[in-house]
C-alpha cells in the first residue's frame, strides 16, 4: 500500500507505520490545536498543501513532469469543495507521515493503507479499497502465486514504508503486526523470501525487469497498471489479497479539516464527480460508497 499500502494501499494490508513514526501517541503530544485550526489556516492561505508520494501510477505519479493521478484528481475536487487550491508536494513515501506530524504538509494523500496503528497517531477518511497484487514476468517463469508457499524462498521486490515491506519484514514492538508471510514460510517448512525494499515503485518494477527480483509486491491497482502498461513484460499472479481502505491522512485532533474533507469526499460521491474519477483511472473496482472516519478493521 503506497500502501499504502504506499504505499501504500491502494493497497490491501497495505501498511504499517514506518520506523520514523514507531513513536507512540503521546508523543504526538503537541498536535493539540491553536485558537487556528488548520482548516482556518487553509482557508485564509487558500490553499491546501498535499504531500504525495509520485510514483505510485495510476493513483499518484509524473507525467511530462506534472504530478498526476487518481489521489490528485480527487484531492483537487476535494479543494474546490473546501473553497481552496491544492498544492502537492512530491515526497518520498515513508516521509509523508513524519513531516504531517511536524505541520510540515496539511494532509498527506498517497495510497496510504488506514490501519489501527497509523490511527493512534492521525485520522484518516476513507475513500477507495485496494488489496496486494503479484506482479512477475510475463509467463510466470518462477510459478508464483500470491496465497501458497511458492514466494518462500524468492526474491520480492517492495517499496519502502509500504504495508508490502512489513509483510517482509520480522514482527517488532513498532511493528507487532508485520512478518506475515515470513510466518508463512516459516510454518511451511520453507526459507524466507529475501525482501528487497527499494526508495519507489518505479523502483521496485525495475528490479522485476532486470532480474534482480523474482517478483514484486504492490497496492492491488498499482500492480495492475504497472503490468497493462509493461508492453506484455509483466503479468498479476492470482487474485489481490488483504483488501483494506485507502485514507487521506490528517493530524489528529483538527477535527475541522477531517469533518471538512469527509464531507467533501461524501458529496463528491453524492455527485457522480467520484464515480467518474474512478472510472477515468480505471479502478472502479475498488470505489467506495459510504466514506469513513478511522475505518480501519479490527
């Protein structure tokens, strides 16, 4: 899931927190709020600033060197909605959440995966479902499938930060949910997938496409684009798993701003905007209908 995850999720499971945020929730101690809300702020400044990670096609990414995408189009209408301008901001994925919690950025828009642990530290408003998807080389030379034992072993390209890598990577007290497919294998008798954590998933495609990795691990959507648009180099393995909501990351406790933009994203869907949005990036699939506040599962 960028995530994200992202990532990032559009991801499925997609994400964890990163090490830089394994800060507990107190000490998001001072995002307590000013007499300004940020939302007041916003307005005042007439703009809102989005930090996006631009590597993450189809939901955020460069074209002719304009940051495009399905987060972008939907962040924009959800400006308008507000009466504002938005800005993005084009920063690596495992920064993102950092710099929100420094009011470096206004909210943070990039395939993020909202789970339990991310909530302890930000709101987030849910707007689309992703999974993880399996992308390997056309013909699936390795056989590869996303739910059996055959990734044991291999070598699984990831983005960094993203709720991919965690699976890869061994349970901590940052990260008490992270090593599922490491207990996979494990359980199974087999050696663990040697992960290979790379800065963006333009990244991690590349190591696919040079043989440095067996295969690659993305946000469901993500990993679809990636192969459509692969000239037939690249094909999904089986069927996305670990669906989850996607969430536009806010700083806690500017309850102005999170309601302003659930608000915006319900009257988009309202509206037919949404809808045509997830139809012009074709990710249909994943469209929500009933927006949230912290909808993470269990």
């Amino acid at each position: 899931m960028h995530s994200g995850l992202r990532r990032r999720a559009l991801g499925a499971g997609i994400t964890v927190l990163t090490a830089a945020l394994a800060m507990s929730a107190c000490n998001a101690k001072t995002t307590t709020r000013g007499s300004k809300s940020a939302l007041d702020t916003i307005k005042k400044n007439g703009k809102i600033v989005i930090a996006t990670d631009a590597s993450y096609a189809p939901n955020e990414f460069k074209q002719n060197g304009q940051i495009v995408g399905f987060d972008v189009d939907l962040g924009t209408a959800i400006a308008k909605k507000l009466g504002v301008k938005a800005e993005y901001q084009d920063v690596k994925f495992d920064n993102i959440l950092p710099a929100l919690q420094s009011k470096k950025y206004d909210i943070g828009m990039s395939s993020f995966t909202d789970n339990k642990q991310r909530e302890a530290t930000f709101d987030f408003v849910t707007y689309f479902t992703a999974g993880t998807g399996l992308m390997v080389k056309a013909g699936n030379p390795e056989k590869l499938a996303p739910n059996d034992l055959s990734l044991c072993g291999k070598k699984i390209a990831v983005e960094s930060g993203t709720t991919q890598e965690d699976e890869l990577t061994p349970k901590s007290a940052a990260k008490p949910d992270a090593g599922a497919r490491l207990d996979k294998c494990k359980q199974g008798g087999k050696p663990a997938p040697t992960k290979i954590s790379l800065d963006d998933q333009n990244a991690a495609n590349l190591a696919l496409g040079n043989g440095r990795a067996d295969a690659v691990l993305a946000d469901s959507p993500v990993a679809a684009y990636a192969a459509k648009e692969s000239g037939g180099k690249f094909v999904i393995a089986g069927n996305a798993y670990d669906t989850a909501p996607y969430g536009i990351a806010i700083p806690k406790n500017e309850n102005d701003l999170r309601d302003g933009i659930l608000k915006a994203v319900k009257d988009l869907i309202s509206d037919g905007t949404y809808k045509q949005l997830t139809e012009k990036w074709g990710i249909s699939a994943g469209a929500v209908t009933d927006p949230k506040v912290n909808g993470a599962g269990g």
